[in-house]
C-alpha cells in the first residue's frame, strides 16, 4: 500500500482545481447567453434549466453561483468587456487618423460588436432592466464608463484644436443615451436601416456636438 500513496497535485484530468472552476463558470454564462438572451429570457430560466443547458449539475451551479441574479451580472459585465474591448482595439488602430475617421472607426467597432450576436444586444439593452437596484447600479456605472470614454475623446480632440472646447459630461451622457436607444430599436427591428446607415447617423451626431454650426469660422 505504502508505494501507492502520492501527494495531491490538485489536478485531475490534466486541469488544475482553478481551470476546472474556469471551465464551469464558462459553461453557465453560455447557457446564460443563450437561455437570457433568447427564449425563455432571464425571468423565465431556473437554476435547473440553466445547469441542464450547461451539461452540468445543480450542485455545480450553487459552487459557482449563489443565485441566478449573479449569473445575469456576470453575463453583462462580460458583453461589456467584450465591446469595450472591441472599442479600445480600434481606437488603438485609429490613431494619428482625422477625427472623423477615429470616431467611425470607433462606433464601427462598437456596433459591430454589439450586434454581432443579437443575444448581446438584449442582454445589454432588455434583460438586465428592473431586476433590481443591485444590477440598476452595475448598468448605470457601465453606462458611466461609456461617457467617461466619450468625454476623454472629446476633451483630447478638443486640447488638439479638432473640437470645440466645452464641458463634455452633458453631451457625452446624452449621446450615450442616443447610442443605446438606436441600437435597441435598430435590433428589436424599429428602425428601417442597415447598420452601417445606423452608425453613419451616430457619427454625424457625435460630430455635430464636438464642431457645432459656426465652430472654426470665428463665431465660437
């Protein structure tokens, strides 16, 4: 007996105790994906349809998750890490082009992203709306992140004598709300237009409020 005893090295199936967890978290947000942002919704999934649609156990889900709440916080903070990076990729890409032509190349990537899976969209736009004051929270500060970044573009281009120079945080928060009320109802099939017809309209939006009529003629 003494020569079959071995230390634990925490690994089984040739993934530690740490990828093992990794793994089932991926599984649950999914299924998450697919069951909140298709049928039946977030209101109309259990923990039990939700652990059938991950292939794993009930059990599994509470080791990860204690409710289904959680599930749906983890999920939109994921759809927003993933089009923010998308954005930043861009913007990365973008630089030393005519502002125009960054803040295309910026919404191009965003909305691309965004609708590139209509799941995503719901998730940001429907799903996440009145569940409660815990995740009203979470959207507003990722909303905030948003308008931060606007608000940071906008007072560069504006230090660079691209843009009119003004207090940015009223404008960047109300083209945000214009951007999210777009692309809703651009996906929800309200709005008779391509994407790229939609995004065109953002940028001529977002370039009206950073060279306003009358801004680079003396009259500013």
């Amino acid at each position: 007996m003494a020569g079959r005893l071995r230390t634990p090295t925490g690994r089984y199936g040739g993934k530690t105790a740490e990828e093992r967890q990794a793994e089932r978290r991926r599984r649950f947000l999914d299924a998450a994906l697919q069951l909140f942002g298709d049928t039946p919704g977030y209101r109309g999934t259990t923990v039990a349809a939700l652990s059938e649609a991950a292939g794993l156990s009930t059990r599994q889900f509470y080791e990860e998750f204690r409710t289904l709440e959680d599930v749906l916080a983890a999920l939109h903070l994921q759809v927003n890490d993933w089009a923010e990076q998308a954005v930043l990729t861009a913007f990365a890409a973008a630089q030393g082009l005519p502002l125009a032509d960054r803040v295309t190349a910026i919404f191009r990537a965003y909305a691309g992203n965004v609708t590139s899976d209509p799941r995503r969209i719901r998730i940001t736009f429907v799903e996440i709306i009145g569940v409660s004051a815990r995740l009203e929270e979470q959207r507003l500060a990722r909303r905030a992140r948003w308008v931060d970044l606007i608000r940071a573009e906008a007072t560069s281009a504006a230090e660079r004598g691209e843009a009119v120079t003004r207090d940015y945080r009223l404008p960047a928060a109300a083209f945000i709300g214009s951007v999210n009320g777009l692309l809703h109802d651009w996906s929800a099939g309200w709005v008779d237009a391509t994407l790229d017809e939609v995004v065109e309209e953002l940028v001529r939006q977002l370039l009206g409020i950073l060279r306003p009529v009358g801004w680079g003629t003396g009259d500013d």
